[in-house]
C-alpha cells in the first residue's frame, strides 16, 4: 500500500519520476484506478527540486479542461512525493506515429486536424488561466511534443504532463537561461534561452502537426546541439511539397506556426486553432479517432486498455494485485467493431463446427444426454420477441456403483452467431450499468454478448443523481455502441472576503472562480474564508451557467 493507494504495477520510469498504475481506495467500498507519479529518491532529496515539483503540481492541478489530463491529489507518503492523475486507455501521438511507419500508412489529414485542434483548445485554456486578482498566470507548457500529447481509445485528445509548466514572475521555478523541453519542438526563443511565452507552445505543437503529416519530423539532426540549430536556422520547405495531396491553404497554416519571427506567428493556440479548422473543415470526429486507434493496434489492445481503467475486485488470498490486473484484462471479451475487423471467412465457421460436432459426438457416446430446457424471456410492449437461447439446467446424475467411473459432463450448447449480438458501453462519468434489469458491471463496458433483439439499458451515476435510460436494438452478429449524454454546464463563484472553493469534497480552486467545468446534476460546494465556512447545495442543468454570490460572515 501506498497510503490509501494500492500499487498494481509500475507504467514507465522517466529522469525526473516513476509512473505506477494504482487504485484508489476509500469509504463505503470506493474504488477509482488512477496513476500515480512518484519522485525518483535522488530528487526527492533535494529540497529546491521539491519546492518546485510541489509548486508547479499545484499549479497544474488549477487546470481544468476536458483535454488536459487532471490531477487530482498531491502529497507524501512516508520519503516519498507524489501526485496523483487520471488514468487515461490509450496512445500518445510517439507511438501511433511509430506504428504508423512501421505499417506505411500515413495519418489522414482529418485525423491529425482533429488531434492539433483538440490540442490547442487545452492549451488556450491553460494559457489563459488567472490568479485570484483575475491577472494572467502566463503558464506555458513548453514541452509540448509527440509523447505529452495523447489518444485514448474512446476518442479524446489529451496534452500530458504540465509538470514543468512556466508560470511569469514564479523564479523559483526555473533558472534564467535554462533550457526545458524536446530539442526538435523547441521554439528559436526557447533554444535560445530567452523569455518564453505562449507563443513557444504554438510553435511546437505547429511542428507535432508537419510530423503527423509528413510522417518526419520537422528539425532533426545528429546531436542536440545540430538540432538546435536548424531550429534557429534551416528553411523548411512546404508541407505540400512533401505530400501533393494535401491543401494549399494548409501549407499557410504550418508555415505561421512556424515563423521565427514571434509577431508574424499565431498570437494564441486559439488562433491556430480556427485557421486550422478553416484550411480543414471536415476534421474527424471523436467516433472517426476512436475507430483509427482501433484499426492502427488492434481491438484487443484497446480492450485490454480499457480493462486497466476498471476498479478490479480485491485479491484473493495469496494473489497480488498485479495478478487480479492480468486475470481480469485476460478475461475480457475482444472487442471487436466488423466495419474495422471483418469477421474470419465461411469456411473457418464451417471447420469450426464440424470440429464442434465431433467433440459433442464423443461426449454423447460416452455419457448420458443431460436434459436442456430453453428458456424464452417475455417479450417487451411493442418489441419483436427475443431470440430463443438455449441454457443447460442441471439434472440429477442417476446412482453409480463406486467402480464405475464418471461421465464426462456433456460441453454446454451454446447459441449459434446467427442470434446473438454484441454491446459495447462508454461513458465520461463512471457509471453502472443494467441490461433488462440486470446488473453488467460499470463503465467503461467492454463487450457483452446479448441476444439480438430490443433491450432496455440503464446508467447511473449515483454521486450526482444522474440516470439515462434507452432502448436498444441488438442486430444479430453485429456490435452496438452506446455512450450517454451527460451534460456539463460553467460555474462561477464571487465571495466577499475571497474564499476557498471546495466543490463535492475537492479543493478546485479561488474566488473569483470563472468558468468551470461542471457536470450536469447534484454538487456540493462548500466556501472557506479565514472566518468561517458556508455550504451550499446546487443543481447543475446543462448549458445553463451557474453563477454563486455569497458572503461567508
């Protein structure tokens, strides 16, 4: 145990901290599987690296956008510094272009359009984020690069790993003249050691968008040193030079977001972002992300993803956690969606059967018939009846002198493809989830197999009081997937004196607190002044902000 975390197993080990899978534990039986970044012991015992770890934790944790990875809880345990953020099943862009070269595909355009817009919307909103006074923070990423920017299987852009952000007029943090960051996504000004600012994140993540494109990077040289000086120096050519099939207008795009010249590029990410989405309108959508994901490594690497980001029970006697993380991933069905991966050929279903008939053969000559009694479930109003499906009922085995040895119990009949189809559920909130009344399991749900036909599907998310409930219909042999519509809404919050702002428990910042993200449904908020404390109850609808004015006397 690490605290109130159990450790599963350790994800990477970079210079500065160890990246380890964990699962949050806490009352009434809560679980949440999260990763925890935990400082290496050298660091650890430097007390300037400390203050600036901390320091900058705290300002990453102000940071609230649905495409900037979260965190949510900062400390120590025993020697030990760590934080702790949201457990993301996906790809960072490092591997999807390494996987992609070694296919020789090439991204398509709407995909990388998508990936760079939903980038620069997270990074606008870091960039624009103020202090209680209502003054810019100036925080700049500047290590935005392949590997801080990320895709999870169900479709969303992320950019990682804020832990080295700048924030202006915060010393402590970083040296003058230091140089952070990734030689080939460096700004001339950032390679420079020169004063940095928003624009630096721009340049960089208009280098990750020629890499997705061309599938090289834009500045790359034997040493750190050579490539830095491309940087400062080489001309690049237009990204349609290099790829004729894409649009003129794109070739304008990249080249200012790449311009030395710091008055003549993008002023925010928010402008790249609109100029992007102008020179390529038709970006993919978060379905289009998630299917190209599947189709680069496969559905079994997204299930087994996926898998990790479920609370797993808690181990038996004598097993680990790692081995209850394994068993589990390795239970779970494969996803599989036939538009990406089309189903094996007639002839394999045909062997297949036969070799099945041969098996139950053997079984017959050699035990007696175990009675089988097909089981119908009522039809619902207005729904076609569900398929029949056959299920084994036990019967009582007839008395057998002791030298006699036992049946070999006869293979359970199972339904044939032809009457079953698959569910696949996913959703942004936790949620449990009910199929005709039956408990599934919770979300994300890899897939389930059910009989084809109408079937009633329930979520809910009990924290906040939220439920969505649907009818779906099950094509025989075919997958469905169904994400709820959970609505989120803004929260802004004035208080006079200024105050603490807890939101459902959680520390989220303070006033004046301007457009937060909120989710639809039950909160608590809770303010906290050097006086006292004021608690109130709120309602979130969404797309109506909400807007707290309160005194805490």
């Amino acid at each position: 145990m690490f605290g109130r975390y159990a450790l599963l197993e350790r994800l990477a080990v970079g210079g500065m901290a160890e990246i380890l899978l964990a699962r949050a534990r806490g009352e009434a039986g809560f679980e949440r599987v999260c990763v925890i970044k935990r400082v290496l012991p050298h660091l650890a015992a430097n007390p300037r690296f400390v203050t600036m770890f901390l320091d900058e934790a705290r300002l990453a944790a102000r940071l609230h956008h649905p495409g900037i990875a979260q965190i949510f809880d900062l400390g120590r345990h025993e020697d030990d510094y760590f934080i702790a953020m949201e457990y993301l099943a996906g790809e960072d862009l490092s591997s999807i272009l390494g996987r992609s070269a070694t296919l020789g595909l090439r991204m398509p355009l709407p995909v990388a359009a998508a990936i760079i817009q939903g980038a620069a919307s997270a990074l606008h909103h870091a960039h624009e984020l103020r202090d209680a006074t209502g003054q810019p923070l100036g925080i700049v990423h500047r290590d935005v690069s392949p590997s801080n920017l990320f895709l999870t299987y169900q479709g969303s852009v992320k950019v990682l790993d804020f832990g080295i952000a700048l924030a202006l007029g915060r010393a402590e943090a970083t040296l003058t003249g230091s140089v952070k960051g990734k030689a080939s996504y460096m700004s001339p000004e950032q390679a420079n050691g020169r004063r940095v600012d928003r624009r630096t994140d721009v340049w960089a993540l208009g280098a990750c968008l020629r890499e997705l494109l061309t599938g090289t990077r834009a500045f790359e040289a034997d040493s750190a040193v050579a490539t830095l000086r491309e940087v400062c120096e080489r001309q690049l050519a237009p990204v349609s030079v290099l790829r004729p099939d894409l649009p003129p207008a794109l070739d304008a795009v990249v080249g200012r977001a790449l311009e030395r010249d710091l008055e003549a590029r993008f002023a925010t990410a928010e402008t790249f972002r609109a100029a992007l989405e102008q020179a390529v309108p038709a970006a993919a959508t978060q379905g289009a992300l998630q299917a190209y994901l599947v189709e680069l490594f496969g559905s079994e690497r997204a299930t087994r993803s996926l898998a990790r980001g479920v609370a797993s029970p808690r181990p038996a006697s004598g097993e680990t956690s790692e081995l209850v993380l394994e068993r589990q991933a390795a239970t779970l069905e494969t996803r599989v969606d036939p538009a990406v991966h089309p189903r094996p050929a007639r002839w394999r279903w045909v062997l297949g059967a036969l070799a099945g008939l041969g098996v139950m053969g053997a079984a017959a000559l050699a035990s007696r018939r175990a009675p089988v009694e097909t089981r119908v479930a009522p039809a619902m109003a207005g729904s076609p009846a569900p398929a029949q499906v056959p299920v084994p009922v036990s019967a009582a085995a007839p008395a057998e002198s002791p030298s006699a040895a036992p049946a070999p119990r006869k293979p359970p009949r199972r339904a044939t493809p032809a009457s079953v189809g698959y569910l696949v559920v996913t959703s942004e909130l936790p949620a449990t989830v009910r199929v005709d009344g039956r408990p599934r399991g919770s979300t994300p749900l890899p897939r389930i197999t059910l009989p084809a036909g109408v079937h009633t599907l329930e979520l809910q998310h009990a924290p906040l009081g939220l439920s969505r409930r649907a009818r779906i219909t099950i094509p025989a042999n075919q997958a469905v997937s169904y994400q709820p519509d959970f609505g989120r809404t803004e929260l802004h919050v004035t208080c006079a004196p200024w105050a603490h702002v807890f939101l459902d428990g959680v520390e989220v910042g303070q006033t004046p607190l301007a457009g937060y993200p909120l989710w639809e449904g039950r909160h608590r908020l809770r303010l906290v002044t050097e006086a006292g404390s004021k608690q109130l109850t709120l309602n979130a609808v969404p797309g109506k902000p909400l807007v707290v004015k309160e005194s805490v006397p």
